[in-house]
C-alpha cells in the first residue's frame, strides 16, 4: 500500500511539473508574438484586405489584438469601411475572436477640441486603442496605421500617457517628397506624432520608384493562378463587396483584383508590405533621421531634431511577395 501512494506521490509531482512547464512554454510564445491593433480603410481599394488577411494568418507571429477602421475619400463612409474588414475577418474564419472598431471619419483637426465628449467622431476605436495600450503586457503595443493616421492620433491626444506603450508603424506618405493617398486624407494627424515622443516608424510608398511600397506588386495571372482555394473553408458564404458568395479569402482575392478599377495586370500590396516589413525587418532597409515637419504644403527636413524617427524603404519585394503566397498557402491563425 505504502508503494501505491509512493507510487500516486510521483506521479502527481511528475504531472505538476509537465503543467508548469507547459504553461511555462506557453507564455514564451506569447511573449515572442507581436501585438498588433491594424488600423485600416478596408474598403478603399485592393491593398488594405490583403494586409488583413496577411496578418491573420500570420499567427505564430502577431497576436491580433482587434481592427480599428476609418474612412477616407475612396470607399464610402465608414459602415462601408466596417463592412469590408468584417467580411475579411470572416473569410478569414476569426469573425469569433477579432472584433472590429469603428473610428473616425473625419480628420484630426475637426475632431481634436470633442474628444472629451462620450460619442465623438472615432470615439470607439480611440477608446478601444488606449484600451490595449494601457492594458497589463510587458511588450509594447504595435499600432499599424494603414490609412491616415486619424485614430491613432486622436488616441495620443486623449491620453498622451500611452506614448510610451505603444509603437506606431504607419504606411504613409512619399517622403521626402509630398503627396500620398493616406497621408493626404489627414495632414493635420501627422506633426503631432512627429511632435510628440511615441516610437514612429514610417514605411514608405513612394509612389513610382523603386524604393517604396509601391514596388511591392501583385500580378493578376498569379493571383489567378496561386489564390483560388486559400484560406480557411468557412461554412457561411460571406457576400462580397461586388455580390457573388464567397468561402475562402483566395477566391475573394482573385475577384477584388479581377474587378479593380482599370482592369489593371498588376497592382501594388502597399499595406501588405507594412505588415510583412514587421513580420521580418530584413525585408527592408530602415533609416533613422531626425523628425521633420510638414509646413504649408512641403516638408521641412530637420536633420539636427533631437526627435528622432525611423523611415522603412528598399523593400525586397521578391521575398514578401514569396512569403505572402506562402502565407495564404500555410496559413497559421491566431489563438
């Protein structure tokens, strides 16, 4: 008898141990995953959903925290804007476990003197950012603008104390030079950050040259080729943006490209980019320079700003374009 509980004794110190250490390898994953808030005008073109899709099934890199949308001038207004991400996050077959915020629709500078208000523009998005921001996690908070910079923004003017927390990875702007989609939907969100002292890293589009996001470009005879059949096979067909139904990302993909405006052959995956560049730095190449300003319609360089950020370009584009439809094929969800 007393070697049956001797027996029962080990077993039950073995068995402890084994929980310990596996809860002890759990948390070491978690603490290597990225958390991410993707803040996003999904239904502005092509570029935004694949960046959705892109980082969901990304899981054993990113630990998807939510999606905050905003709207900008493509796209409709901003229950359009929700419309498009909640039928990526289906197709993506996570529609139980990521929930999408609604954010602002118009720009920081309308927006900044009502935020003490309970029900301002962006109100629940901004909220839910500093939400997650504040939450206990010793890692910092990744927040992946791939729009104009109005959510993030009106969050730090809320409650600046979040600056430390969280490190802005924004897709925007043709820097050095002007213009831009993302950052012309809301200049008066940019010199506040560049102001302030939150992490900001810029990744860059540059529209016609080869160091930008805009050389990240996806071909419509191998979306047609390699997307039909990726992702997940979810129950629920989920009607797309242009009718039809769908059961999986890749078929949604081919049809967003085969549909886009000017029957385009190739298409660049700026936001999808961002997303990848965080996924692995060495797909880019990153600079620091001292903050500069936007002023009556140009930059202002400040090479000698104390205020220090970080700019992404040179993308290799063969290996993000590599691993994207790898991605699709071997897709890893969260959770």
């Amino acid at each position: 008898m007393k070697r049956v509980f001797l027996l029962l004794f080990i077993g039950l110190i073995v068995l402890t141990g084994c929980k310990s250490e596996s809860s002890q390898n759990v948390q070491e994953i978690k603490q290597d995953k990225i958390r991410v808030i993707i803040d996003s005008d999904a239904n502005n073109e092509l570029d935004d959903q694949h960046a959705i899709a892109y980082l969901l099934f990304n899981g054993h890199v990113f630990e998807p925290e939510g999606i905050t949308v905003n709207r900008t001038q493509n796209g409709g207004n901003i229950d359009e804007q929700y419309a498009e991400a909640d039928r990526i996050v289906r197709l993506c077959d996570m529609h139980s476990k990521i929930r999408i915020y609604k954010g602002a629709s118009g720009t920081y500078e309308e927006i900044k003197e009502q935020i003490d208000k309970p029900d301002f523009d962006g109100s629940e998005a901004v909220n839910f950012i500093i939400e997650r921001a504040r939450a206990t996690d010793e890692r910092k908070l990744v927040l992946l603008p791939v729009g104009k910079l109005t959510n993030i923004t009106l969050a730090l003017k809320k409650d600046p104390a979040i600056a430390d927390k969280v490190r802005i990875v924004w897709l925007g702007t043709n820097y050095p030079d002007p213009g831009e989609y993302n950052f012309e939907n809301d200049t008066s969100a940019v010199n506040p950050i560049l102001e302030s002292d939150v992490e900001f890293v810029m990744v860059m589009v540059s529209y016609g040259k080869a160091r930008g996001t805009d050389a990240v470009k996806a071909y419509l005879s191998d979306f047609q080729e390699k997307m039909p059949g990726m992702g997940p096979q979810i129950s629920d067909p989920v009607v797309g943006r242009h009718g039809g139904e769908f059961t999986c990302f890749g078929d949604y993909a081919v049809e967003l490209f085969e549909k886009f405006h000017g029957n385009p052959s190739s298409r660049p995956l700026f936001d999808m980019a961002a997303v990848a560049i965080l996924k692995n730095p060495a797909w880019a190449e990153p600079k620091e320079i001292g903050a500069p300003k936007w002023v009556k319609g140009e930059w202002i360089d400040q090479p000698d700003n104390p205020r220090k950020i970080i700019i992404w370009e040179n993308f290799d584009k063969d290996k993000i374009m590599q691993d994207f439809y790898n991605t699709m094929e071997n897709y890893r969800l969260p959770g």
